[in-house]
C-alpha cells in the first residue's frame, strides 16, 4: 500500500509541475468554479416566480438585470446545463435539484416537431448532463426522443441536417442551409446512437460532419457561417454569413464551433480526418489572436483594435483545446494546445473579463448578432456555459484525471 500511494504522490506532483510549466497550472480551478457558483446564486435571486420567459440569456451591456427567455429558445439548455455543472463542480444537491428542475422544462422539445437544429444546444446541455451525473432513465428517454426529433431535418439529398427550417434573409428558402454551429448538435446524435437509438443517428452525424468539412471552408480553413445547397442535388450553391461581418470573413465564434466539433467528432469516432482538420481549422484561429487570446467578433473587421471582443468564442474554445490536446499525438503540439488554453481561461478569469460586482452572470464581452446590434459586448449565457466546462476540464487534467473521468 505505501508503494502504491508513493507512486500515486510522485505522479500527482509530476503533472502539477507539468501544468505549472505548460500555463494551466497557474488557474486555480477549484476558486474558479467557486466564483461560478457564487454567481448563479446572485442569478437565482432575480429568477421569475412563474411565467412563460423564466430562463436567463443574456445581461446586456451595463445593465445588472437578465433578459428572461421560453424554453423554446435556442438557448434554452446552457441554463439547465450550468446548474448541472455546478452540481458536479461543488457538489453541491441544491444545484442537482435545481437542474433537475430547470432541464424538465424543456421536455416538450424533444416530442415537438423539430423548428430547428439546436436541440443539441437545448437537450443535451441540460438532459445530457444530468443523465451523465445521475443515470436517471427518465433523462435517457428525452435524450433518446431528441434525437429522433433531430434526425427529422437531415436531408439524405444534401448529406447535412437542415438549420433552419424556414425562410432566412440571404439563405434562399427553401433551399437547403446548414450552418457551422449545427456541428455541436451531432454530440446528441452520437451519444444516441450508442445508447439505445438508431445506429442510423451516427451515420448521420458522420455524414454531416464529412459534408460540411468538404463545402463549409474555405482554402485557408476558415469557416462560412452558413452553407446553402440546392435541397434536391445537394449541389453548394454558395458560402455566406449571417452573423459575421462579411460572406468571407472569419468569424470567431463560427470558428469556434468548427474548433469544438471536429474535436468531439473524432473522440465520437477514432476517424483521424476529423482530428487533423480539428487541427487545421484550430491553428489558424491560434495564429490571428490578439495579445490576450480573446478574439474580436469577427477577425476581419476593419474597426479591429477598436472592435468588440466575443469572450463566448474565447470559451467554447479554451474547452474544446483542452480536450484537443488529450486527442492529438505531437506531444508538442498537445503542450502547445494546453498551454493556450490555460492562457485563454486565465484571461477569462481576470478582473477584464469576470463579470465580478458588476452583474451575476460570470463573464463579460461576449458578443452575439453584431451586424443586428443585438447582444454586443454583453453577458450571455452559453459564455459562462463553456466557461465552467472548461474549468472543469482543467481540473480534471490538474487532479491527473481524463476528461470522461468522474470529479472526485
């Protein structure tokens, strides 16, 4: 026994130095996820008692009041999703409860025809996290119902699943549109595939993945925003954007979603394409960063450096490279992916970013729908999602723990 817990000390000192030489050692992951939870309990204070509109959004720029949406919206499932989160970051039951609570809300999703592609966003951030930390069979059944839901918009035609379902401006109703943030929904049918429903779900997924691998970028690697294809060819019609600042320019939180995709896709599939274009699509956000590795909304405006940050952006891709260099096998570039994320959530975490006194959500500057004005430099919701994922993630990698490994 003494041996063995020997070994285990020398092994825990060894990846804390490790963590401390690559960066990520220096964010104090456990304090982190504290200040998270000492942010939702400030949020659950301004709750609605009752009413249609009850789920937080969003905490527009110098306000300290949440804008309240239905369980219909796309954002629907980060609230439920941080509870079960903080549950399993502190431990706390009150927050089991809670999420509970809030994740059966949104039930209804899973038995309604589906209105668009984000019931990866609304069911498995919030079913899927709780059936993850609890097994309940109740959550499966939604999961496994959303799903089938999900799989009702893939078009065989095409290869992807259709985004929007309804006409769009600049996406040619009723062609075909797929866009770049559709590649996190696939998780949902991944996991579905493996649990109980169809193995149709993961060809789907697949096949989805390849397809918007192929048409979704451009030589460089950078992402459209949007995909339209003609619905009965499957032929591209053309690449455009709809919330980046132009058809061909980079738009970081679009970019985003590609880095957080292809990274799940090949931890979904052992498909190696899917781990180099990971690679491909991640390094080339890496190399247009600015100093503090929170990027501008979109990489290309012109109003860069007095553009708005998207700390959403610097979020989802902080986690998705801290699962990247648990995949890749350049122990140099694995270093190098931990060491920016580390980076990324330290800039994140610092009084420039951390919501603080100033409102209960956890971060500031994100940046949702700039060319509609809507949601710039705020507080949004799936930000302080994928922020204490990450955290999560990072504790896990500093206790030496793999990311699909249970918190002690």
């Amino acid at each position: 026994m003494a041996t063995i817990n020997t070994f285990r000390t020398l092994f825990f000192t060894a990846v804390v130095v490790l963590g401390c030489k690559i960066g990520y050692g220096q964010v104090n992951s456990r304090k982190s996820i504290a200040y998270c939870a000492s942010q939702i309990n400030k949020t659950l204070g301004q709750l609605p008692a009752d009413g249609v509109k009850n789920i937080p959004r969003s905490i527009l720029s110098g306000q300290q009041q949440w804008q309240f949406i239905s369980y219909q919206d796309w954002c629907s499932g980060f609230w439920p999703g941080i509870l079960w989160y903080a549950y399993e970051g502190t431990k706390d039951a009150k927050f089991k409860a809670l999420a509970d609570e809030a994740s059966r809300a949104l039930k209804p999703l899973s038995l309604h025809k589906a209105e668009d592609h984000d019931l990866g966003f609304q069911i498995f951030n919030s079913y899927g996290n709780g059936y993850r930390l609890t097994g309940n069979p109740e959550y499966k059944e939604v999961l496994l119902a959303a799903a089938d839901t999900l799989a009702t918009l893939f078009n065989p035609k095409v290869g992807t699943i259709l985004s929007w379902p309804r006409s769009v401006p600049n996406m040619e109703w009723p062609q075909h549109n797929t866009i770049i943030d559709n590649m996190i929904n696939l998780e949902l049918l991944f996991w579905a595939s493996k649990n109980g429903g169809s193995k149709n779900l993961y060809e789907i997924a697949v096949s989805h993945a390849k397809v918007t691998l192929k048409n979704h970028f451009r030589p460089d690697y950078t992402s459209y925003h949007a995909v339209v294809y003609d619905r009965e060819t499957g032929m591209k019609i053309k690449g455009v954007t709809h919330q980046g600042y132009a058809d061909d320019s980079m738009w970081a939180r679009g970019q985003a979603w590609a880095i957080y995709g292809y990274t799940m896709c090949y931890r979904e599939t052992g498909d190696t394409e899917f781990l180099d274009f990971a690679q491909k699509v991640t390094d080339v956000y890496l190399q247009r960063l600015p100093v503090d590795l929170v990027p501008y909304w979109d990489f290309n405006d012109p109003a860069i450096p007095k553009a708005p940050r998207d700390a959403s952006a610097a979020a989802v891709v902080s986690s998705a490279l801290l699962e990247l260099s648990t995949l890749v096998k350049d122990k140099k570039k694995a270093l190098n992916y931990r060491e920016k994320a580390g980076k990324m959530i330290r800039s994140l975490s610092s009084s420039a970013y951390r919501s603080g006194e100033k409102n209960s959500a956890f971060l500031l500057h994100s940046t949702g729908h700039k060319p509609k004005g809507s949601e710039v430099d705020a507080s949004i919701i799936y930000a302080d999602y994928y922020y204490l994922e990450a955290l999560l993630r990072l504790q896990r990698l500093q206790k030496g723990l793999g990311l699909a490994e249970a918190l002690e």
